[in-house]
C-alpha cells in the first residue's frame, strides 16, 4: 500500500465555525487558503494548514452552496439558495456585486480563468454567466439546454461544462460554437475536470462516478464502492491525476486508482455525509466539508 | 363635607385634614385620573404631590424650586456654612446624590430598594428580627416565670406570616402537611427515594433526616397514623429533581427555549447508555409539525414564508456543539461515582444494617486435574486412521469360504469397507444383524477370511494413495465418506459430483479422486460447468483440450502439475502466451457465469480474447442485477451528441476567443414581443400527455387516437390567452376585444408576418449552417404570407414529430422511473420536485382522468379560440356587425378564461419556475421565449 501512504488520510486540523451543514469546501488558487460556506448563510475564509478562521462573510439570505475564488484572490463568488450569485471582495468583505436572475437555487458557480466572467448552474435548468467587468447585472449568456436541474459546473480556457440532473455532462466549446452532451443515463451530482484537461469526472446518483475522455465521449472507468443516491457530494481527481477522491454519503472519503479504479483507501472523514471535497493544486493535502458542521484538512 | 354626604352612617372617626391641602388633593387626584390630561399639552399643570404647581412661567420665577418657588429652606434661603482655618482646615467635602434631589425625588429613590412589610414577609430575616424586638419589648410588661432577662434566642414568637394567615383560613391545621395525603403518598415515595440519594452524607450519622426517613417509613404503612405527627412530611417536591448542575439557584438555562431541555435531557439518559447517541427529533418541539424538515437553528426571516426551499434535506442530523452554549458539570462523574456508592450501601432498608461479616461465604472448587498423558491438541480419528491401527497385524491367511457367493460378497464388502471405512462395517453389521448372509461380520462363517480380506484391501489401498497422492492422503477418504454419508442420511448427491463420479469412474481409478475432490471442494465446480457451455477455443481442439486441463488445474487450489509432459511441442514464449490466454478466459467465463443471460459472449468467444484490456476492467464487477443493468446501460451510455450553440458575443470576448460566428448572420432576431415567440411553439404539451399515456400503456390505444387528430387539428395557439398573459402594460389596451377587433385583426396579420419572416430568417440560417457542417438540410417549406401555411406545415410536421417525441419522451419516463427509484433529494430540489408532482394530482392521475380533464380542458380552449380566430379571420375583411354581439360574449368568456388563466399563472408562477419536471407539460403553454428557444433547437435536431 504504498499508494495509500501517499495519500493525504491524516487529519491535520478541524475547522470549526460553521453552524449546521457545511456544503462545500474550496481551496483557492494557490491552496493557501480555503473558503467554505453551508446552511447557516455564511462563507468563512480559512487557513486550513493553520487551522484558523480569517474571516466571515454575512449577506447570503439563505444557504450558501458553492463558492470559487479568483485566481488573484482579490474577489470571490458565491451562490445558494436566494437565487442570487454574489461577488465579494475578499478584503473587504463587501458585497459588489448581486446577480439576480436565476429563477431557482444556484448549485455552482465558478470563475473563468481570467476572472471575468462568473458562471452559475442553477435549479432552473440554466447555466448563466455573468460579467464581473461591465455594470451589468444582466446575464452575459443564458445556456438553457438542460432539462433538469444544473447541479455542477466547471470552466476550461475555452469551454464551459455543465453537469446535470438529466443525466448529461454538456460541453459548450466557445470556440467552434458547438454543444456536447454526453448522456450518461444518471442523475449527475457533480463534475470535475482532470488536470490535464483530457478527462472529466462524473459524479452520479447511483453511487458511481464515471471518467469520460473529453475528446470522444467514451467512458474510460467507473469507480464504485461510495454511496452517492440522494445528497450533493463532491468528487475530485489528485493534483497529480493518479487517485480519484469520491465522498460517501456515510462519512466515508474514497480513494480510488485512477486507471484500475480499485480502492486504494477509504476512511471516515465524518460522522454524516460528506458534502464537498477538494485537492490542493500542488501538496498532498485534502479539505472534507460535512453535514456535520465541520471541515477537516487532511495531510499526509 | 357636602350637603349628600349626611345620608350615610360613618364609621369610625373621619380623617381631619385641612380644607386647602384636601382641595389640593382633590386636584391632583383629578389630574390623575385623566382630566387634566385631555387637555392640551400647553395648559396641563405639573403639580408635586401636593397639588402645588410645580412649574411656573419665567416670570413668575421658573420652575419650581426649594421651598415654595423658593431657593431657600422655610427658614429662607441660608448658604451652607464653611469654615476653613488655619488649624481646622476644611477637608474636601464629599457631596453626595441626596444633595441635589428634592423630597419626591428622594422617595422615588427610595422605592428602588424594595423590601416586603413585616406583614408579608414570611420566611425572612426581618420577621424574626421584628419578633425578636417585639419580644424585647413585651418582656419587661410580662411577668415571667423566669426571673431575669430570657435569653432572645430561647423565646421568639414568631409572628404569623400573611401566609400562614391564608392558610389557617382555608382550614389548614399547624403541623399538618399541606399537600393532599391521599394522592401525593407515591410521589412523596419518590420525593424521599431522591431526597436519601441525594443527602446521603446526613443519613450515614443518624440525623434528624434518617429519623425523617423512619418515620417516612411508617407512614407508607398507614397513612392516617401519621396525621398528626409530621410536619416534616412536606418535603420540598424539588428534590424530585435534584441539583447537579452549576448553574445559580434557581436559574434556568432554558427558560426561553425549553426545547432544549428535552435535547439535554435525552443527551443525559443516552450517556448513560454509553456512546449511543440518536438523532434527535427537536423540529418537532422547535416548530411544530407544519414545519416538518427545517433545519434546526436557521429561521427565516419573519417577512418570508416558509417554502419547500426551507426544507433540510439534511434533516436528522445532530447539531450538538452549536448553540446552547451550557457550562457542563466538571464535579458530575465525582458526584454520581458518590450517588452510585452511596446507593449501593443504602441498599438495605431504612433501619437495617449492613452486616460488617457475613456467614454467607463463597464455596470453591478446585480445577479438575488434568491427566498426564493428556494432550491440549484435539486429533481427528479419521476412518482410516482407526482401521489401520487394528490392523497392522496382518491377519493369518485363511482359504477363502466354499461359497462361492460368499466369498464374492465378503471380497465385494471388504473392498467397500477397506474404501468407505470402518463406521461402514458397524452400520451394516448392526443393519444386517438378523441377516445370515452378513454373519462373517460377527464371528460366523468367513469372518476370518473377511478379516483378511480387509486386510488385504487395506495394504492395497493404502499403497495406492501413497503412490497417487503425495501431497494430500485423507481426502480421498473423507470424499467417500462425505458422499457415503450422504447416501446413508439418505441425501441426494450433488448432480456435478455424479456426473463427476460417472465420468471418473468411466476414466477408471481411483486416480481421478483427488481432482474430483478438489473440484467439489473449491468453487470452480460451476466453472467446470461453464467451460463445458463456453468454448472459446473450438477451432483448436488440442488448444481447447489444454484450456479445459487449464482450468481444472486452477482451480484445483493444490499443487499445479506442470503442464510440459503434455505440451512439449510449444516454446516457452508461445506456452506463456497461451497461459495468458487462458486466464483471460477463464476470468472471462467466470464474469460471464455472472449475468448469465448475456449470452453474447459465449457467441463470440473468442472475441472477449481479443480485447484484452476487458478483463481487466470492472474487477469489482457486482454479481446482481444492477451489475446487468450496468453492463446494458454502459452498452448505450455514455451517448454523445452535438449541437449547434451559439456563444455571445461579449462571452467570447469575455473568454478572450474569437467569435465563431463572427461575421455570420446574427441568431434569429428577437421577436418583436414575447406573444410572437409563443404563439407558434410547438405543441409541447403534447409530449407531457403521451408521457402520461406511456405510464398507462393499457389505455394507450384507445386514448391516442383521437387525440392526435386533435392535435393535428389545433395548431394555432389562443393567441388572447398568451396576451393575456404575457403582453406588457402599454399592449393591454390594445389588446381589449371591446376597443377594435379590426385592430385587432390587423395586428394578428401583422405578427404572422413577422413570424413568418422570423421563420424565413431562420430557416436560411438553418440550411447555410448545416451546408457548412455538411448535414442534409430538407427543402424549404415553400412559406406564404398568413396563417394558413403555417397551419398546413405544422400539421406535416406534427406526424414525424409525433413518434419523436414518444421516443424522447418515453427516455423521459425511464429517467424519471429511475429517478423515483433512486429517490433523489439532491439538495432539496428533486424531493421539491417529486413533492411537487405528488400536489399535482392531475397531471398523475390515470388516463381516463387525463384525457377528460386536462387534455380536453385544453381542447375546448382551442377549439374555442380557433372558432374565434376564424370568426376574426372573416371578421377583418367582412362587415362584422353579425358577429359582434357574439364575439363580445365569447370575448367576454375568454376574458374571464384569461382572468383566471393569469391568476393561475400569478399564484403558480412560483411553483412552475421550480417545478421542472412539469414545467414542460404545465407550463409550456405559458412559457418564455427562451423556452421557444429551446423547443427550436429541438426542431432543429430533429430536422437533423
């Protein structure tokens, strides 16, 4: 198991602030510092190789559920249940911007790379993206392909990828103008993108993530053993693409080889589901987020 | 005294107050009671509590001061004397609040401190003072017997408190318990039960509390005995709950949210039970049932209502650390270690004592003795061990009997004795006791020569086994025996072991017995049976013969007999090469065994050969019936399909990427209104109403029919309806029926040509596209100005269409089948969702219900607004006079139908914009024009 000692199962610290569910967890761009945001409305900026609140923030009407940081770390974004995607200034703490128009609760929402524009998915079946440059509240561009609630989102230089209810992974490739839809017959929870750019993760419904070469659609792997059937739980690959990292709806955090798919390593990271996991771009250091109201740092 | 108050008889003796003070009184009593107070703020009086008027006008020298509007004392006004001398020198004076307050100001200050009378004041300090001094006071009228002052402390009347005033009223007797006896003796058991837990220090010394507890004990014998002689019984009920926090003397944490009290209660009794700890229930206490799944400690806002959103979906989690924030009892376990201990040694009753020694001692016995020769390692005698002690001695030999058919018998059982073992030989001496035949088993005739016989059998056997089987020697036995055992329970023997049997027995030996055995013993058994099914390598027998040997040698889990004597001919590389081979067969076959009716694979065998990386993947493949529906769904998905998706503008620039469509015609220009985009959806309700007759495949048949021809035959939509809905403000007059249907009708000719040309627009857009990708585009639709061709080519369209849509929509169902059964919560919205579903009934109801209530709803709402329409279509070029009077009442209907179609929409506009699943169906009809987008891109696929 020498594959399992690399992988970061020890827990370092426990943050804990949040009052009620913690629905994810996000390290920032350089993995310094964490943000996390759950059921009692606020975000809450970490050190999580400290173990140390920095600060709180409060206007979020109703629960918040994902939140992304900028590249620069000067503004970040963050949506919930009051269908509005916020965009914070980190210093400050202050709201500058509100973007309403979701006619539902906003799932996800991430930052392009150049920070310019927010894209959100959402419960009314739409992706949105919004312009952080111009005044404009209004949207940039409204995906509404998807038949079923918008559960995850992810942005590539040149593509936005949008994981749905209704069982697809929908690629909008901006630069030949074309929409992908790779059906994958589940509900799908959550999406997230290998390092190299050529694969995409899927996190389903029936407690199965799904590895999908980009290029051809083709499934690459599937990787069992969780169970995911009725929360929103996190997937995600290593920052060195070998392990794929599932969280249970048991408290359980998986590990699994990338290319045989067998568990390398599986542990409790909580006592109830784990909402959200998330890698550290360059260390072996892993932040859990669960039901239970903490979030937990682990390290090798 | 006025002239009314001589009628009444007076009692006692009448107040004398000066006339003045009483007038001024009277004044201040009036200003009290609220006369003066409905006067003007500017002409009401202050008065002081004498009535004197406390402010006065500046010139008459402000307000009121001192004495009479005076700075001064009655004395006048006199300055505080100072004096400092030289030898007095006057020390810094120490001014104090008094100072500066007038009389009344004082007395307010006064009443701050609030003490009781000695009247009320039942159990304090100040009544027993106040006897004591009474006391004092009477001591010196009273003669007593006791010369000399009485010491105080001996002598304290004490006077009766209000309450014990009451009490003697309501007929309480001294020395008396006020509780009812009758009722109260079982929670009085309780109360004392708590009361000794608690002071357990007191009862160890015989204190008053023990003789308490005594004489406590009698009473629970007779009640009425105790009548008279107990005060104490009325012991404090709050000891019921004795006090093991930290918290102060009467303090309540949860005062304010006694739902707490019950968590902190059931967290109390579960740490009992240690390390258990159940989710609890608090929404219940917190907010009642209405509010079933809050999450606990996040309200919302009270201007907010609670809404399916508000749900936890996290619902039964602990949320334990947060709120509350309670110190815990550091002194607790010390404490209930005491109670425990104490408990214990209280045990006995009230009265008894523990005996310091008791007779009563603990009788011993000393282990068994173990024997010498005894060792700790159990060994199985088996069958063949216990023959072949007895029978090393080799029996003399002895001519066998004259019987020829004995002697075959005795030779035929010997055999079968020396293979199945002794325990044979005492069953059938015991079963063929009266039988003379088996006589040579006791001492009868031939028992020698059976005895040899056996012997003989015996050496043989045991020289067989010991050339065969090097490695393992009693399975062979135990196999007989197991499968004679079996034979004699009366079992039935396993179908692959005969057939195994047969076989080997057919081959001849008792050579086959050892891979037989391991074959039963191993699990391959079944993969025997699988490689007689699968024959990957039919085309090469001799390869197929090496496979089969293969196989049985794996799973034969011994040591592996080197296949080289057999297959000399093949080099190492090309043996390694098949070895590969075979085990990906096997492995292969073994998988297969699972979903056994996927039998693709024993079709094509050779082709799971082929695909190495197969096997490879899905190691932990599940043996059940979701591993088959994986394998059939990973059959179909994961399914790519493209579509065309036009980035904005701006998102491209904002990605810092050239436009694609840059230069290109621009997407379908807006429509004019939002009616436009709707009035020529297609008809997507449709589709929700066949999902609904998928569900009932029974009815399907006779539903269908009709209702397609209705489809076929309403193709435009109402447009009023949609105005109705969704026109804006500065459209509604216009949209009146009353003011102008000629207007009107110009407006509808005006929006067919815009659509139309919308259409136009598009369908250019469309073919140059599907030129550059290289598709197929159909020929255009030759398009006319007006209605009628729009009509015409969507009833063309809506043949195709039909069985596409069944296709999508029967997707649909299975997604929502699995959806259901997989019960999503999903964050709250799916269960919103399903709960959604669930309050539309009318959408799930069966398909009688459907078809004659929505669907035909609908109908008569289109069949009506297509009568209009083609009233209004003669209207516009013929005199309408005819028509109008029974235009204005269909007018007025359909008003009235839009009245309540948009009160519909107001009221659910919430409900549809979260309902997704049934959004399509309910509310297509109503909804945006970005909906119109992406029924056109669906369009558009088809067409593709």
């Amino acid at each position: 198991m020498s594959a399992a000692a690399e992988l970061p199962t020890k827990e370092a610290h426990i943050l804990k602030g949040h009052e009620g569910a913690v629905l994810a967890a996000r390290f920032n761009g350089d993995g310094n510092y964490a943000l996390t945001c759950g059921k009692d409305r606020t975000i809450r900026l970490w050190n999580p190789h400290r173990g140390i609140l920095i600060k709180t923030y409060k206007s979020h009407g109703r629960e918040v559920r994902d939140v992304h940081v900028t590249s620069d770390n000067a503004k970040f974004c963050s949506c919930g249940g009051d269908r509005q995607v916020y965009y914070w200034d980190v210093s400050t703490g202050r709201v500058i911007r509100k973007f309403r128009g979701h006619d539902g609760e906003v799932n996800a929402v991430k930052f392009n790379d150049s920070s310019s524009v927010v894209v959100s998915a959402g419960f009314d079946r739409s992706l949105r993206v919004w312009d952080c440059r111009s005044h404009s509240v209004e949207p940039v561009q409204i995906i509404d392909t998807f038949l079923d609630t918008v559960m995850s989102v992810v942005l590539t230089k040149t593509e936005i990828i949008g994981g749905s209810v209704d069982g697809t992974v929908r690629t909008f490739d901006m630069r030949i103008g074309r929409e992908m839809s790779d059906n994958l017959g589940q509900p799908v929870n959550c999406i997230s993108i290998s390092n190299d750019g050529n694969c995409v993760l899927a996190g389903c419904l029936d407690s199965t993530l799904r590895l999908l070469d980009r290029t051809t659609g083709e499934l690459l792997q599937v990787y069992r053993g969780h169970i995911s059937k009725s929360f929103k739980t996190d997937c995600c690959l290593t920052n060195s693409d070998a392990h794929v990292i599932g969280g249970s709806e048991d408290g359980l955090v998986f590990f699994w080889d990338l290319v045989d798919a067998k568990v390398v390593s599986k542990f409790r990271a909580h006592d109830l589901v784990v909402t959200s996991v998330s890698y550290h771009p360059k260390e072996d250091c892993m932040l859990t987020s669960s039901v239970d109201g903490t979030v937990r740092v682990w390290k090798k | 005294m006025g002239s009314d108050e001589e009628d009444f008889v007076f009692h006692g003796t009448p107040i004398e107050r000066e006339e003045e003070i009483a007038s001024r009184k009277k004044k201040a009593v009036a200003g009290a009671s609220g006369n003066l107070r409905t006067l003007p703020a500017w002409k009401q009086e202050v008065t002081d509590e004498e009535g004197r008027r406390r402010f006065h006008g500046a010139f008459t020298g402000g307000y009121s001061a001192g004495y009479y509007n005076t700075v001064g004392s009655k004395e006048g006004w006199a300055p505080q004397s100072f004096t400092s001398s030289r030898k007095n020198r006057a020390g810094a004076r120490k001014q104090s609040i008094s100072d500066f307050l007038d009389e009344d100001e004082k007395a307010d200050m006064e009443g701050k401190s609030l003490s009781a009378s000695s009247q009320f004041d039942t159990f304090g300090f100040t009544a027993a003072e106040h006897s004591r001094k009474q006391a004092e006071k009477e001591q010196h009228e009273r003669p007593s017997a006791i010369p000399g002052p009485v010491p105080d402390e001996l002598v304290a009347p004490v006077s009766e408190s209000i309450g014990v005033k009451l009490l003697l009223k309501m007929g309480w007797r001294r020395g008396h318990s006020i509780k009812d006896v009758r009722a109260s003796s079982d929670a009085r058991r309780e109360a004392r039960k708590a009361f000794l837990a608690f002071s357990t220090d007191e009862i160890t010394k015989e204190t008053p509390d023990s003789l308490v507890s005594e004489t406590e004990a009698e009473t629970s014998l007779g009640p009425q005995f105790n009548e008279d002689i107990k005060n104490s019984e009325s012991t404090p009920v709050y000891v019921l709950n004795p006090k093991q926090d930290l918290h102060g003397l009467g303090y309540d944490p949860f005062k304010h949210a006694p739902e707490f009290r019950e968590k902190k209660r059931s967290r109390l009794s579960a740490n009992k039970e240690v390390g258990f700890r159940k989710p609890l229930s608090m929404k219940e206490s917190l907010f009642g049932p209405k509010s079933g799944k809050i999450a606990p400690g996040f309200g919302i806002g009270a201007l907010e209502e609670l809404d399916v959103e508000d749900e936890d979906v996290y619902a039964g989690y602990d949320f334990d650390q947060t709120y509350v924030i309670e110190d815990e009892q550091p002194a607790r376990p010390s404490n209930d270690n005491r109670l425990r201990l104490t408990s214990k040694e209280h045990d006995v009753l009230p009265g008894f004592g523990a005996a310091k020694n008791s007779d009563y001692s603990m009788e011993r016995f000393n282990p068994p003795k173990i024997p010498k020769d005894f060792v700790a390692r159990h060994k199985f005698s088996g069958p063949l061990e216990a023959e072949t002690k007895p029978t090393v001695s080799a029996p003399p030999e002895v001519p066998p009997p004259a019987d020829n058919n004995l002697k075959l018998l005795i030779e035929g059982f010997a055999t079968f004795v020396s293979r199945c073992g002794k325990l044979y030989e005492d069953l059938s001496r015991e079963k063929n006791q009266s039988n003379q035949l088996f006589d040579f088993l006791r001492e009868g005739n031939g028992h020698d020569y059976y005895a040899r016989r056996l012997w003989e059998e015996q050496q043989k056997r045991k020289d067989q086994s010991k050339l065969t089987l090097d490695v393992k020697l009693s399975p062979t036995v135990q196999k007989m025996t197991a499968e004679t055992r079996g034979s004699l329970l009366g079992e039935k023997p396993l179908q692959r072991s005969l057939k195994e049997t047969d076989t080997s027995a057919s081959s001849g030996g008792s050579f086959q017995f050892p891979t037989n055995l391991s074959d039963t013993f191993t699990k391959s058994a079944s993969s025997q049976e699988a490689a007689d099914a699968v024959k990957p390598f039919k085309d090469d027998p001799a390869k197929q013969e090496r496979f089969e040997q293969f196989l049985k040698e794996k799973y034969k889990g011994g040591l592996r007999t080197t296949d080289s004597n057999r297959v000399n001919s093949m080099s190492e590389s090309a043996r390694a090469q098949e070895r590969l081979d075979f085990e990906a067969a096997a492995e292969a076959i073994e998988k297969g065994k699972a979903y056994k009716e996927v039998r693709r694979a024993t079709e094509q065998p050779i082709d799971f050969l082929a695909g190495g990386l197969q096997f490879t993947s899905g190691g932990t493949e599940q043996i059940n019936d979701t591993g088959v529906v994986d394998m059939k769904s990973s059959k179909t998905y994961p399914k790519r399909e493209e579509f065309q998706w036009r980035p904005s503008p701006l998102l491209c620039k904002r990605f810092d990427l050239p436009d694609p469509f840059m230069g290109k015609l621009p997407p379908a220009p807006r429509a004019r209104n939002k009616m436009d985009s709707l009035i020529f959806l297609p008809d997507t309700v449709k589709a929700t109403r066949q999902v609904s007759e998928s569900q009932e495949p029974k009815k399907e048949t006779s539903i269908e029919e009709p209702e397609v021809e209705v489809e076929v035959e309403n193709v435009e939509r109402p447009v009023d309806l949609y105005k109705a809905i969704f026109s804006d403000d500065s459209e509604d007059d216009e949209d009146q029926p009353i003011t102008g249907k000629i207007q009107e009708g110009q407006e509808k000719k005006n929006e067919a040509a815009a659509t139309t040309l919308n259409r136009l627009i598009a369908g250019d857009f469309l073919e140059s596209l599907g030129k550059e990708l290289g598709f197929e585009v159909p020929s255009d639709v030759p398009y006319q100005e007006g209605i009628k061709p729009i009509e015409e080519e969507s009833k063309s369209r809506s043949k195709p269409e039909d069985s596409s849509d069944k296709r999508l929509d029967r997707s649909g169902l299975k997604e929502k089948v699995e959806e259901k059964r997989s019960s999503l919560i999903l964050g709250s919205e799916e269960e919103k969702s399903r709960k959604k579903r669930e309050k539309s009934p009318r959408k799930r109801s069966g398909g009688n219900d459907l078809s004659s209530g929505e669907s035909s709803g609908d109908e008569r709402r289109r069949k009506r607004s297509n009568r209009k329409d083609r009233h209004r279509n003669n209207n516009s070029e013929s005199d309408s006079s005819s028509d109008y009077h029974n235009q204005d009442k269909q007018g007025s209907r359909s008003r009235r139908k839009r009245r309540e179609s948009s009160r519909e929409k107001r009221s659910s506009h919430k409900k549809h914009s979260k309902h997704h699943r049934t959004k399509k169906s309910s509310s297509s009809r109503y909804s945006s024009d970005e909906e119109q987008k992406e029924s056109r891109q669906e369009k558009k696929r088809r067409r593709d």
